[in-house]
C-alpha cells in the first residue's frame, strides 16, 4: 500500500540520489519502457522506501488504469510460504499478473531462499515480456546479495542499479527544515545549518537528532543557540573545531548546564536515548512538569524493565505469526497488558489440539465377528503403520461403535508415539475452525497447529458433504501428514460413494486408505459373554497396550517393522487371540481359541 506522505515532493533530491530519483521519474512516465527492472540501493535510512512509494503514488495520478503494488520483501516471501503450504501457487501467479507495476522493497531478504528467488525469476521475466515495471529495492547491489540465483542476478542487472549515497550538507539542511517544519518545531536561526554540518548520514539519525535538540529547549524554557547543538549532541558529534572554538564550547556547555536543573538534564536525556531506540515515552515525559524532581535512575530502571518485558513478548509474538514484527504495540509502554493479551491469544490459536478421549480404549472394543477385522486393522495401524499406508477410514452406522474404535487407536498410537500430540476432532468442528481461520486470515496458522501432531482422527466426515473448502484444506492436511509418515483416521456413517457432494482431491484420499467397516453389538456380545476366559499361559499374553508400548520406539523412528509382533506376525488381545496374515485384508484369518 503506497503512503500519500511519500510523495516525489517530498523528497529532498542532492547529488547523492539525484541518479535514482531521474531514474524513478522517467519510470513514472512511460512504466516498463525504460530502466526495467530499476534497482535502487542504499543505506538504511536513505529514502529507499520513500522513493519506491513515490513512483507507487505518481503513477496511480498519472497513469490512473494501471494497477501499482508496493510490497515489503518479508510479505513477498510470507505470501510464497503460505501458498505453497496450502497448495495455491496459482493463486501467486494470478496476482501478479494483474499488476503493471511491482515495487519490492528490502531485496536482500531474497539473500539463500532459492525457492523464492526462483519464483520472483518468473514473475519478472513475466512482467517484462508483457511490458510491465518492475522496481526493486535493497540496502546492498544485486551482486552483493549472498548465494542469489545467476539467472535473477541477471535479470536485475539488466536495467538500471542506482546508488542513493548519503546525504551532502546542502541535503541535510533541507532534510532537515523541512521535518521540523512537518513537526511543528521552532529553532533559532544558525540551529538547523549547525546540525547540517554534523556526520550524520541518514533521515533517520537527523530526525533523532532534531528530536533531541526540541526536547533539549523545552527543558530549559529558552531556545537553543547554534554553539547549544553539540553540547546536546555529544562530543562525538563535535566536528573539527579550532582549539579557541573547544574552549569557548566548553564555557556555554558549563553555562547551559548551570541555568537547567540536572535532573530535567537527565531526564530529557534518557527520554531521547528511549525514542531513539523507537519506544513511546509519555510516562517519562509526564515527569518532566513535576514539581519536585523525581529519582530518574528509578524511572529510567522501571522503563527499562518494561521495555525489556515488551521486547521479549514481540520475540515471542513473531515466533508465532511472523506478521507482529513491527507493530507499534511492542513499543509503547502503555500497552504493555494488550500486549501480553495479544501473545496469550496467538500462543492459545497454536496451543495443540484437543486428542482423544482417555475412556476409549482398543482392549476394551467389542470383539464380535462382525468387528474382529476391524480391530484387527486398528492394531496393524498402530504397530505397523507403513503397512496400512497410514490412512484408515472406518466405516460404520451410528451405535455401531465407531466413536470407541477412532478413539481407542488415537489412545494406542498416543503410547506408541511416547505421549506425542495426537488430534481428535470432529468434522463439524473441524469446519468452524477452518471458516474461522480463512474469516481472520490465519489458515497458515491452522495449518501449523495440525502440521505438528503425532496423528490426526477426524469423526463423522459425512458432515463435510458440500463443504468444499473445508474438504480442500482436510486433504491437503492429510495429504502432508501422510507424506510424513503420520498416520490419518477418518470415521463416516456410509461408504464414500454415497457422499453427495466430495470433491475429487478428498474422494481420491477416503478411497486410497485401508477402509473398515464397524457393526453395532448385542448387549451379549459388549459383555464378552461368549468370548472364552483365557487360562494358562494365554492368560499371561499381553494386551494391545503392552504391544504398543513394546513397538512404540520402532514406531517413533519411522522404522515400523523394525521389530516383529511375537509369534510369527501373530499378537493377543487380553481375552482372545487374533491370527492374521497381512497386508491383504481381504485374507484375513481368524481363529478363535476355546
């Protein structure tokens, strides 16, 4: 988005950015004609950005049909990460087509992403060969930029790379007027072209240093004469002076400093140092009216301990969601509860997912003949997931015991993967999280959340019917899950074929998967009454849980049949033994013991 303020007047222009704004100008005139790509680079502080949303600006005025983009890099690359997460790469290159003019700032961030160098390749050669502009700016030369593509390379040394130096004396007192002017600030004549005179190299410094001078003359009530300026500057911006000029120096500094109070000294001091380093400082300032001088080391400590508060929060806010680097809210003081607010939702947003019920277990599953195969793939799943192929849909009525089977895996796998993170969900609560997060812009964080687990088990699919795209995101999930080795269990009322409304992407995932069918139990048969007592040496056999526990570190290394169930690929249940003869489940044979 272009900033009106940033406009080409007012831009200070001297010899040392004289090339680039002539360069950005004749862009605005006739865009993709001429210097395409234009490449500006320069120190921080030098009106890069100012000068890219200037052309922004200029060309919407002048040439109001064309569609003009200002981007950061950092969002540039934020944008290529999240569509590829979710499988959108369309969705970049659409956008970017429908742009004439593409200004991206800070291009040293490209600096070993070869993917996103890649991507931008094609969008510059795109918007070349259809006449389109392209400017692009960074605090270093296209060639200084570590480990960037040859071929990119190239390209943007192929129109117009253009210094902006820092800025002459001339430049630097114009700057200089002109944001005191903006700031409502008056100096004594000689003030501003004293200053102009110091080694200051950039925007950013001047005006910190213009700050100081202001809130210097407040403090003493009078203004500030030219010899004042570097005895609120400091030594080290004294420039280099006769012997007579230190000495005289030296008497107006003892004699400012006698006519202020020492503690408003201070305090004005450290209230410069505070704004310097971009923190808002009306609790300190607030001090300056008192009456009675306050103890500054106390105060400067307290802000100091909150300041440090605030940045260990935005450390923490950017870890989460790398779109807080930046907002104003880390840097007030006065903010310091919203922001501790604001990281305990976005830490709450990537909290893991509710897992399964702890009541559900896989020994305490009815055995009955209609359910023995199904048990029996759970088991398979859970010790040997590759087998399986890591997706298993369980098909089922309702009370026919689909809710205990899904969870009581999740339970199992939980053993196997020591305690891991595994998702339980339903489908109809899957949906409001993701319409949720597509409503708030936070679908890459959705995504993330659920990357993270151990397994994902969503119950009742058949709730996703016609929910497009709640489908689209559950099976690029899947999809990302099952490439990790990570195994997926969906449960549905009814076979795939009779949902109504499945895109293609998400029918293809529910029929790629082992598919098992659940039936409901006689009260009988939920009993165990017709299940034998096992007796001897099988009443000493071991359950599923011991099973899993004994597989668990080969389920952990992805290595899943690093170790054999006992008995030749045979296992036991707690009350009966289970005989298969895997991967073909269709072969399953069962036997019963009496």
């Amino acid at each position: 988005m272009v900033e009106p303020a940033t406009r080409f007047t007012t831009l200070v222009v001297g010899a040392a950015n004289r090339l680039a704004v002539t360069a950005a100008r004749a862009v605005v005139e006739a865009p993709g004609a001429i210097y395409n790509p234009l490449f500006v680079h320069g120190g921080a502080g030098r009106g890069k950005t100012h000068l890219l949303q200037a052309i922004g600006e200029a060309v919407g005025e002048m040439h109001p049909g064309l569609v003009v983009e200002y981007l950061p890099m950092e969002e540039f690359l934020d944008d290529l990460r999240a569509a590829s997460q979710t499988g959108r790469s369309d969705a970049i290159k659409g956008r970017f087509q429908r742009v004439h003019v593409l200004c991206l700032d800070d291009a040293q961030l490209l600096a070993g992403q070869a993917d996103a160098q890649s991507e931008l390749l094609r969008i510059v050669n795109a918007m070349q060969a259809s006449g389109r502009q392209v400017v692009m700016a960074a605090d270093r030369t296209p060639q200084d930029i570590p480990d960037i593509d040859a071929r990119l390379l190239n390209r943007l040394s192929g129109g117009l790379v253009a210094e902006i130096g820092a800025p002459d004396a001339e430049s630097r007192e114009e700057i200089l007027r002109r944001l005191a002017q903006a700031r409502g600030f008056q100096f004594a004549a000689g003030v501003l072209e004293e200053l102009a005179r110091s080694a200051l190299s950039n925007v950013r410094e001047l005006q910190g240093a213009l700050n100081r001078l202001s809130a210097q003359q407040v403090v003493q009530g009078h203004p500030l004469t030219p010899h004042d300026v570097w005895q609120v500057l400091g030594e080290a911006r004294i420039p280099a002076r006769p012997d007579e000029f230190t000495t005289f120096l030296e008497d107006v500094t003892s004699s400012v400093t006698a006519s202020v109070e020492a503690w408003r000294t201070h305090l004005a001091e450290r209230i410069a140092v505070w704004s310097g380093l971009g923190y808002r400082t009306a609790i300190l300032e607030q001090a300056l009216a008192l009456d009675e001088p306050p103890n500054v080391d106390e105060l400067d400590t307290a802000f100091r301990v909150v300041t440090e508060r605030l940045a260990a929060l935005e450390r923490e806010a950017i870890r989460l969601d790398p779109t807080y680097a930046g907002q104003p809210l880390f840097r007030d003081p006065d903010r310091l509860q919203e922001a501790e607010q604001v990281v305990a939702e976005a830490a709450a947003r990537l909290a893991p997912p509710a897992g399964p019920d702890a009541k559900w277990r896989l020994q305490d599953f009815p055995r009955t003949a209609a359910n023995r195969p199904a048990l029996a793939s759970a088991q398979q799943l859970v010790l040997h997931p590759a087998r399986v192929g890591h997706l298993m849909l369980v098909i089922g009525p309702a009370r026919s015991g689909k809710t205990h089977l899904v969870h009581g895996i999740g339970n199992a796998l939980k053993i196997a993967a020591n305690d891991g993170v595994i998702a339980c969900i339903t489908a109809d609560a899957l949906a409001r999280e993701v319409l949720a997060a597509v409503a708030d812009g936070s679908l890459e964080r959705w995504h993330a959340r659920y990357r993270a687990v151990q397994a994902l088990l969503v119950e009742d699919v058949q709730l996703l019917d016609g929910r497009e795209r709640v489908q689209q995101e559950l099976a690029t999930l899947a999809d990302a899950l099952r490439r990790d080795a990570r195994p997926v269990v969906l449960s549905c009322d009814r076979d795939v074929a009779n949902l109504a409304a499945v895109t293609p992407r998400l029918r293809t995932l529910l029929e790629s998967g082992v598919r098992v069918l659940t039936a409901p139990a006689s009260d009988a048969e939920t009993a165990g009454r017709f299940t034998p007592v096992p007796e001897g040496d099988e009443a000493a056999a071991p359950n599923i849980d011991a099973v899993s526990e004994a597989h668990a570190a080969g389920w952990r290394s992805g290595d899943h049949a690093a170790e054999p169930v006992p008995s030749g690929d045979a296992w036991f249940l707690d009350r009966e033994k289970v005989i298969v003869r895997w991967p073909d489940l269709g072969d399953c044979l069962l036997e019963d013991l009496a």
